[in-house]
C-alpha cells in the first residue's frame, strides 16, 4: 500500500496523539507497588499528593505511605474490625459530621459575608478601640508594708530594675518589672486610672492587685496603632462567618418543634 506525503503526514499526525495516549496510559494505570494482590498505581499516589506528579523523592515517600495504609487496611479487615460497633458508630459519626459540615457551608455560601461587612466591622473595631498605649514596669509584693518600703527606696533614688529583681514577686521581676506596650484595655481599671495621673517616669502606688500590692512606674505613652483593614480582613470574615453560623442555628430552633424532656415525664433527670 503507497501513502502520499500529505496522506503520510495526515496518518503521523493522528498516530502521536494515540501513541502518547496508551503510552501515559500505561504508566498512571501500572502498579508501582502490590501489596498482598492490592496494587497501588501512579496515578493514586498522584491523587494523594499531587506535588508527587514533579518530585520523585516526594513520589517514592507517598508511595510508602501508601504501603503502610494499605498494610493497616488489610490487617484491620483480617481482624474483622469493620463489624465492630466502635467502627460502626464511629462512621455513623463522621457521615453525620459531615453532612453538618456542608449544610454550614451550603448556608455560608448562599449568605456570603461581603466586603461591606467586613468594612463596617472593622470600622466598629476601630472606634472601640483604646485610644492610648502605655509602657510600664512594675514592682509586685505580697505585703502592704513592704510596697511602702520599696516606694520609699525609689524615692531616694534606688534603682527601680535592682528592686524589682529583689522583691518582686511577678514573672517579670528578671527584666525589671518590664510590661513593655499594653493597649488601655489591657490594663486593670485602678492601675490605668493612675497612670492616666501621673507624669512619665513618676511611680505611683501601692495598688492592690489579686497577688498582693504593685508599684507601677510609667514610661510611656503613645497612640494606639490601628492595623489595616487588608491585613485583618480575613480574621473578621471568619468572625462574622461564625456568627452567620450561628444565626442559621438560631433560625433552624426557631423552627423547629422542640420539646424538653422533663425528670417527671421520662423518669430520669439529665445527668
């Protein structure tokens, strides 16, 4: 039989695709391993890491991985442990799981939380926000006469970190007393009452605290700095996420026909 050029050209061109195809074929359809009969082929450990597509260190490590589940698998099988009532409830669990899982996140999709939200959140963030951030170190004491002392002693000069690292009681008595920044929030109500009083560097107490007494020496004082919106939208969407969840479970009990099982009615209370 004689093929022209073209027709020979027409015929090599339809041939490399089929070529190609059996050829790719074969090599994601061949085991890369049997396992007591089970094979395992390229295009399962693909599936289960498609990073291995590209790297063979990462393929071969899949691979035993794979080895080693479907050892388990078997063995699990051989043991009969797929009729045990552990098993059984365990995927009745999980199926139920589940399917609460996407009736969330059907409901999520069909009400998405938009930009306007998130925007309108951040702003109400912003304005809730403290105002001021403060720097202070302390000195904390179990004694009220013992603060007193210590009071004393910075008065006349003494060193406020080599008291703190003497006396102190807090955790942070080894730098000081150090507090670093803390936003007003941050600070108990009686402690930031006084050092919205005093000067930088006066100290000002004692002051009583849930471990005893503090003396509080203040360092600094700054505006609040606001994080931007790009780097804090994510947390808030996932934020109002939560409470559109919420909703949705609030609006299903509303519903639903719910009736309370009294101790009189069932002859048991709830334990």
């Amino acid at each position: 039989m004689r093929f022209t050029q073209a027709g020979n050209c027409r015929t090599i061109k339809w041939l490399v695709p089929v070529i190609a195809l059996c050829f790719s074929g074969n090599i994601f359809a061949n085991p890369m391993a049997i396992v007591n009969g089970t094979k395992i082929t390229r295009a399962e450990i693909n599936q289960v890491n498609p990073e291995a597509a590209k790297d063979p260190i990462l393929a071969e490590q899949t691979l035993q991985n794979l080895i080693n589940r479907t050892l388990l698998l078997q063995q699990a099988k051989k043991e009969k442990l797929d009729q045990k009532a552990s098993y059984i409830n365990g995927v009745k669990a999980a199926k139920e799981n589940l399917l609460i899982e996407l009736a969330l996140k059907q409901y999520v999709t069909s009400h998405p939380i938009t930009q306007e939200e998130i925007r309108q959140r951040y702003n109400t963030l912003k304005s809730e926000a403290p105002k001021k951030q403060y720097r202070t170190r302390e000195i904390v004491v179990s004694q009220y006469h013992e603060a007193r002392k210590i009071l004393e002693d910075l008065k006349k000069g003494q060193s406020f970190t080599s008291l703190a690292a003497e006396y102190s009681t807090a955790p942070n008595a080894a730098i000081g007393g150090e507090n670093g920044w803390q936003n007003g929030d941050q600070i108990s109500a009686p402690i930031l009452n006084l050092i919205k009083k005093i000067k930088l560097n006066m100290v000002a107490g004692p002051i009583s605290v849930p471990t005893g007494y503090t003396i509080i020496q203040l360092l600094g004082e700054r505006p609040t700095t606001i994080t931007p919106l790009k780097n804090v939208a994510v947390s808030i969407k996932n934020e109002l996420t939560n409470q559109r969840t919420q909703e949705y479970i609030s609006i299903l009990r509303k519903n639903a026909k719910i009736q309370m099982m009294t101790k009189e009615s069932t002859g048991r209370g709830i334990s």
